[in-house]
C-alpha cells in the first residue's frame, strides 16, 4: 500500500516533467518559471518516490538478497506493472538487434525446433520503417521553415530515431525469438511481447486451420490467438487451463492456442510426436 500511491504518480508526473522539459526548449517558459513549476508538482512526488525506493532498496538487503537483486525487487515494487512489461520488452528488442547482427536466435535450445513467423510480417515492418523515415524528414522541413527552437528540435528528432529504432527492434524480435517446439514445450512467442510455454503433457491435440483475427495478442472464450498479418494456421487443445500473461501484464486463463507458422506441417509432425 505505502508504494500505490507514487505509482499512480508516476503517470501524471511523468508528463509533467516531458511537459516542463519540452515548454523550456521551445521558449514558451523561462527556465525560472520552470523550475518553480517542477518543485510545486514534480519535486514532492520524485523526492515521495525515492524515499520509498530506498526503504524498499534496504528492506531487500536486511533479507539477505544482493545489491543488483535489491535494486531489481525495489523496482519491481515501486515501478507500476505495464511500465515494467513495456521496459522490459523494450530491453528484449534492443537485445534482438544485437542477436540478429551476429545471426543467432533466443531460446533455441540443442534438439529444438524453430518454427519462424517472422517472414510473414516483414513487410509490414519495412513499410513501417520507411513511414517513419518520410515523417521524420517532413517534420524536421516543417520544424526548420517554421524556425522551430533548435532545443525542441533536438528532442522531435530524438523521438523520431527512437521510432525508427523501435520498427528495427520489432522486426529483429520476431526474426530472433522463434516458436520453439522442444521434448519437454511449446514455446509461443511474439516478439519480445509474449512468451507462453506449455509443457508438452498439457498439448491435448494440434490441428491445422487457417483463420482470419483481428489484433496480434488477444483473449476470448478461453482462447489465446497470436495472429501475424492478421491470420493462424494452427490450433493448440489443452488438456487444462493454463495462466498466461499478456503484453501489458494482464493474465488470462485459457484452454486453448491459435498461432501462426510458416511452415505448419512441420509444427503439427513435430507437436503429434
């Protein structure tokens, strides 16, 4: 309870430091009124939430754990629970560019076997790319003729590299972090978004049919659908429910997998054996 309030903090303080951030670059504010601006609505709130930081920091020493360990679990604590998926699956996709330069796959293990997804969207993810690329030259035309403060300049095209970055990181996730069928699971991932692993006692049955969703991670009827362009081909019957986590936390139990391979028939040679 002593941490839910700073969490909730965090979304309104958040913007409001972006806010204060963005109005000094663009001249409309002093850098005086500013900074009273930032000890009347951001300060109490950044000092409220580094107090309990630290207490949490130090209750995790008291109990023995490391200083890393410590600093993760106080984090963990302190941190809402959509802003640690969101960080953690920004970690993962920056960690995929580096995977996919040297040409290696995530949790691939001796014996598994991979089945990709990737090649299905990579349109989409070029078209993405080169989208961000045309707006992030027109932005910065329009910034240039209108004679744009160079400070907020900085900071739009910073965003802008950001998103380009980010189209990269989601391609390269989902070159990098396969499907995996293995003796002991299933892995179903998408990207570094999702990562459900069913153990193989669990697998009921798979069969092949082709459907047609909306959205990428969704949950309806106790069924999982992990769509790429929109579009499974396999379906996954579980003996029981299984607890999955979704990409902004939220759990979900289901009875039931669709999820999309290039290559099905090697899915189902490989899950009915």
């Amino acid at each position: 309870m002593a941490s839910s309030v700073p969490r909730a903090a965090l979304f309104a303080v958040v913007p409001a430091e972006l806010l204060i951030t963005v109005s000094i670059l663009s001249g409309t504010s002093t850098p005086a009124q500013a900074e009273m601006l930032a000890a009347v609505i951001v300060a109490p709130f950044t000092v409220w939430e580094s107090l309990i930081g630290c207490q949490l920091f130090t209750q995790a020493r008291s109990a023995g754990a490391g200083r890393w360990a410590a600093l993760r679990s106080a984090a963990g604590d302190l941190l809402p629970l959509q802003l640690r998926m969101i960080l953690g699956a920004e970690s993962k996709g920056l960690s995929s560019l580096a995977l996919w330069a040297r040409r290696r796959r995530d949790g691939v293990p001796r014996g598994g076997v991979a089945l990709s997804y990737a090649k299905e969207q990579a349109s989409v993810v070029r078209v993405l790319f080169l989208v961000l690329v045309v707006e992030m030259v027109a932005v910065e035309l329009m910034m240039a003729a209108s004679q744009t403060p160079a400070g907020l300049r900085a900071v739009v095209l910073a965003a802008d590299l950001y998103g380009l970055v980010f189209a990269l990181s989601l391609g390269a996730a989902c070159v990098t972090r396969p499907h995996v069928v293995t003796t002991s699971e299933l892995r179903i991932r998408y990207g570094a978004y999702l990562d459900v692993r069913i153990p193989r006692e669990l697998v009921a049955s798979v069969r092949l049919r082709r459907d047609y969703p909306s959205g990428v991670v969704t949950v309806a009827d106790d069924r999982l659908t992990v769509a790429v362009s929109s579009q499974t081909n396999l379906v996954v019957e579980l003996t029981r429910p299984i607890t999955v986590t979704r990409p902004l936390g939220r759990r979900a139990r289901v009875t039931a997998i669709r999820f999309f391979a290039e290559d099905p028939n090697t899915a189902l040679r490989h899950l009915a054996t």
